[in-house]
C-alpha cells in the first residue's frame, strides 16, 4: 500500500480526532490563557508561570501546541494564548543560571512557530537569542553540546538534546551564519555513536572527557538503569535524527532515525503499541508511557516522507496503529478537564500523568496526517 492509499482509509478516523482536538483545544485555549502548564491537578492545568518555574525545560509546549492548533485551523483564540505565552516566557531569560540546552523546546517550538507563521520580528529576536544560548553550550574540545549546568555535569550529553538541534539550522538559515550548523551536526555525528547502540537502543546520558572528544562510560538516566532502554530517550533519538536530515540532507541521519525507529517498532509491537517506560526493566511493574508513543509517530510519519516509496508503508502504519491506540486507551475528551493524553511517565518509577507534551506530540502527529506542511522544528 503507498502513503497516500493508507491515509485514505484512515481519512475518517484523522478527521474525527483533529475535530475533537479542536472542539477540545479551542476551550482550554481560552480557560488557560495566562497559564503555561505542566500537567494537571484535579483535571486542571497547573501553571509554571511563577519565579523559577519559568525556566521548566517544558515551558514551549504549551505555546507550541496553541501555533499546531493556529497553523491548522487559523482560529484566533489559539494566536492570542500562544502569543501570551511567548511574552511570559520572556521572563524566563532572566534566569540565565538556569537556562540549559531545552531552549529548543522552550522557544524554537514557540517563537520559532510564530516567526514561521506570522513573521513577527520579536518572536525572531526570542529565538536568536535561544540559538546563542544553545551554541554557547558547545565544548570546543570534547566536541559535543553539554546538556545540564553543574561543574560535576560538564562532561554530560543526553539523548534529548537532538530534538534542541533544529533551532540550530534554523539560526544558520536565518543569519547566514553557518557556524550554528555546524556545531549541530558535530553534535549528531557525537550521538550516532556516543548514544545510538548497535541494535538501535539509546543510551539517556553519555559522559565525556571534556578536554579530547572521547568517552568514559554511559549513565543511568530516567530508565531502569545503566544499559537500559528508556522509551522516550529512544522517541527523542527517532524524531530528533529524522529532524538532521530534514535540515541537513545527510543520510546518515535518517539511516540512524530508522535504526532507532526498527528498534521501537519491534519493542512496541511486542506490548500491543502501548510503549513501556523502558524496554530493558524487569517485566513487573508494567509502567507504560504514552509521551514516548506519540512522539515517536511523528518521527515514524515524517521518516515515512523521505523513504523510497516501497519502504513508506511500514512507517506509516507504525505510526497510525500507535497513534489509535493512544488514542482509544489513554485520550479524554472531556471538556471540564484540560489534559487530553493520559499516562505520561516522567521517569522509570514515577507515577502516571498528563504532561504537556503528551498533548503536544498527538496534536502535532494528527496534523502531519491531516497533511498540514507546517513543520515547527
Ligand atoms: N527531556 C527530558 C524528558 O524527556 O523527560
């Protein structure tokens, strides 16, 4: 079956679910405008807006996910709330001590949406000044970007930073500067081997000398431990290498995002779609988590893109089957409780939640197989 056929006989299903995202969204828009939530209490959104909450690496989702909804549907109510979002945030880069290498997903999924989508020159200038902070994260020696702050973490990348890589093209794109680009890719080549394993497992955090670009060991993250497999780490290596080779064309990205996908699949399948928090823990507690999914199905839709067209099928339908299991497990579509996407899991061991990005993720997912060309990473 080619892309086109399957979205097809999904066509209904699509529909269904962007409709009820929408019928959804556009009332929790209004109903947390001045808030940037987290998660939930009680079915309502917290808000992260206080002192140095500002600074949750989380903070971009929820403007993020108001521009997904804008860019789909071009409604007002979800402008105005992404765009309360983005002046909040500007607080946050008082908080310098505090800013690490997620200002990709607090600015570039927000700011970087709204230059895309409305060419607003203050949004731009928000993102220019994440893409510094982020370059400014780069160890000339060790060849890598480092993840956290903290003397005793100068050495540490983690798997997640590639999801940070785009605001990086996009900074080269925009000044002309290609050193932004380039510090990106030097970052990618460090995970395809410093984190990617040969079977297409992911390592969460990876320990570097920082004086010669070398490893020491490999870390426990928010897996079960050290040579386990956390889910989500693997999603961010799926999306995040298929996004390199979006912006770079270099195939060894999406050869990569493959492996990793092969991997997730596999895993995946195994357990009826719904991913467990780590594919390498003790089967008992089962502990599963929904972000992971969601995430991985829109790298698995946008690999699904650039592979030869007898290839297509099978990303696709990975993506589709985790998604309508997402969908018909953990989705509420109660109005009078803001959260959409049930059984989140921060880390291996913690309780089961909504998280923003959950919701993020299925909006962004059902979008591309709307069709939608709007890309905000
Ligand atoms: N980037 C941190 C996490 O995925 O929980």
């Amino acid at each position: 079956m080619n892309y086109e056929t399957i979205i097809r006989e999904n066509q209904q299903w699509i529909d269904e679910i962007w409709d009820k995202l929408d019928e959804k969204l556009s009332y929790t828009a209004l109903r947390s405008y001045d808030k940037i939530p987290y998660t939930t209490c009680e079915g309502i959104h917290d808000s992260c807006t206080e002192g140095e909450k500002i600074t949750w690496w989380t903070n971009g989702f929820w403007g993020g996910l108001m521009w997904l909804m804008y860019a789909g549907t071009g409604k007002e109510c979800y402008k105005a709330t992404a765009q309360k979002a983005e002046e909040t945030m500007d607080e946050a880069f008082k908080y310098m001590n505090d800013l690490h290498h997620d200002v990709g997903f607090m600015w570039h999924i927000m700011s970087g949406a709204s230059y895309q989508l409305t060419g607003d020159e203050k949004s731009m200038n928000r993102n220019l000044l994440a893409a510094q902070i982020l370059m400014g994260r780069y160890n000339i020696d060790g060849d890598f970007l480092v993840a956290w702050n903290g003397a005793d973490k100068a050495g540490w990348t983690i798997i997640d930073t590639m999801m940070n890589l785009p605001l990086l093209y996009w900074a080269s794109r925009e000044t002309g500067d290609g050193r932004f680009e380039k510090i990106a890719k030097r970052h990618a080549d460090m995970a395809m081997y410093g984190h990617v394993r040969a079977d297409g497992s992911v390592a969460h955090i990876v320990s570097h000398y920082t004086d010669k670009p070398e490893v020491i060991e490999t870390l426990a993250g928010q897996g079960y431990g050290v040579g386990s497999s956390w889910s989500r780490g693997v999603s961010w290596a799926v999306y995040g290498f298929v996004l390199s080779y979006i912006h770079t064309g270099e195939e060894k990205y999406l050869e990569t995002a493959k492996k990793v996908a092969h991997y997730f699949i596999a895993n995946t399948a195994t357990t009826k779609w719904l991913p467990l928090v780590d594919f390498r823990a003790p089967k008992e507690p089962i502990c599963y988590d929904s972000t992971a999914g969601a995430i991985t199905a829109c790298g698995l839709i946008e690999i699904a893109k650039y592979v030869p067209e007898n290839e297509k099928a099978f990303y696709l339908s990975a993506a589709i089957d985790m998604l309508r299991t997402l969908e018909r497990m953990w989705c509420n579509w109660e109005k009078s409780e803001d959260s959409i996407l049930q059984n989140g899991t921060e880390r291996y061991g913690s309780r089961p939640m909504p998280i923003i990005y959950g919701d993020y993720y299925f909006a962004e997912a059902i979008l591309k197989l709307k069709g939608s060309e709007f890309l905000p990473w």
